[in-house]
C-alpha cells in the first residue's frame, strides 16, 4: 500500500457505524484503502464519471455497505442529509471556483469535514490574517455580499477565486467550521505529491 494512504488511514478517525459520503469516490483507493477498514454503516461514492466508477468496483469487490451514485456533488444535495462524516480527496484543483465546493459543503451541516486537496498548509495557518491575503480579493468583510448573487438563506463567501491551498481554512472558518488538525504529505504517491488534509469541525 503507498505511504500516502498509511498517512491518511492514521489521520481519519472514523467511529463505529458512521455513515460516510464521499465526493469524487473515484477508483476507490480511498474507500478501500482506508475508509473500508473502519466499523462504517454506510457509504456513499458520488462520482461523475462512469469509468471511474467500473474502477472503483474492479479495486473494492462485492461490499454491501456501498452505494456510488452517477452524478456531481452539486446535483447530490439529499445525498448530505443525516450524514456523520464527509470526505472530499483531489477534487479542489480541478474545479473553476474551489468556493463553491467550500460553500457547499458548510450549507450540509455535516458535522466532520474532511478535506484533501493540493498544496502544502503553511505552519502558521491557524494564525493568519486572511485579510492580508494576497491572491483573492473580499468584497465586504463582512459578509454582506453584494452584486447580483443570489444568496438567500444559504451560506455564501464574498470570493471569487483562488486555488491557494491555505485560503481553506479561512474560508471554513467563514461559515463555520474549525480548523481541528492538518497533515501535508509529501511524495508518497506519484499522483499525490505535495497534498494536504485537513479535519473540519462544525462550530
Ligand atoms: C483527481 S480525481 C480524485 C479521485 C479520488 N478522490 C482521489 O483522491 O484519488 C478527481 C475526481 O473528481 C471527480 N469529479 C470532477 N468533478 C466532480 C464533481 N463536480 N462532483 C463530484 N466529483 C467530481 C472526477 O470524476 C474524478 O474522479
């Protein structure tokens, strides 16, 4: 097994018949690596892609505790409800704007967040000052949005775009979740160099 998913396995505590979500389950490396070997009640894979998803069957086998559904996270949304813990691996980079991901996941209320993406989290991350970030720009910093959003009762981020690894905690901070540990993991794996997860807590 790579290094990559020992870390990981070590880093995710899963309690005894947790429901799980997964977003981007993927080949199933996640699920089979780590997630599988807890005491799970249920687990959930949504994945877009149909390849992807003969992978996850071809590397996890028969196991009756999983569902993988055929769609995005963002048309998933009753998938959430009543969930213990959802994990997002290696999806972040790939999306056009990483805050709606972020968003997405504080209006689940899903109470423990965890959260993979590329980078390296600076150690001094608890303590920054987003204000001063460089590479996004607020609106209002105090979140009264303005502009044509649409924004409702839901959660929102006056932020357009950034992909800078360390802006997430902020950004989870924003809507509520704590920061609770963080791990980068270096060269373990060769598609995933330089990753970092990170355990959010619902305030
Ligand atoms: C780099 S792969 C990561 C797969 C796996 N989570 C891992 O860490 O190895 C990116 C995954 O995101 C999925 N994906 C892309 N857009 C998505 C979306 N909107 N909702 C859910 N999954 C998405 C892709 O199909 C692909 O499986």
């Amino acid at each position: 097994m790579y290094e990559y998913f020992n870390i990981v396995k070590d880093f995710i505590t899963i309690p005894d018949n947790s429901s799980i979500v997964e977003i981007a389950s993927g080949h199933g490396l996640l699920y089979k690596n780590v997630i599988s070997k807890s005491n799970i009640s249920k687990y959930t894979g949504i994945e877009p892609n149909k390849l992807f998803i003969n992978k996850f069957w071809d590397n996890v086998g028969q196991d009756n505790r999983v569902t993988i559904v055929n769609s995005t996270y963002e048309e998933s949304r009753e998938l959430f409800d009543n969930v213990d813990i959802v994990i997002c691996a290696g999806l972040a980079y790939h999306l056009p704007y990483p805050t709606h991901l972020v968003e997405y996941l504080a209006n689940t209320k899903v109470k423990e967040l965890y959260f993979e993406s590329f980078g390296e989290l600076d150690s001094d991350v608890f303590n920054f000052d987003y204000k001063h970030w460089g590479s996004c720009s607020y609106t209002d910093e105090e979140l009264n949005i303005v502009g044509n959003r649409q924004v409702g009762s839901r959660l929102t981020l006056p932020i357009a775009i950034t992909t800078n690894i360390n802006i997430y905690p902020h950004w989870f901070k924003m809507l509520g979740y704590k920061l609770d540990k963080y791990e980068n993991i270096n060269d373990t794996f060769s598609s995933k160099s330089q990753v970092c997860i990170m355990k959010f807590i619902k305030q």
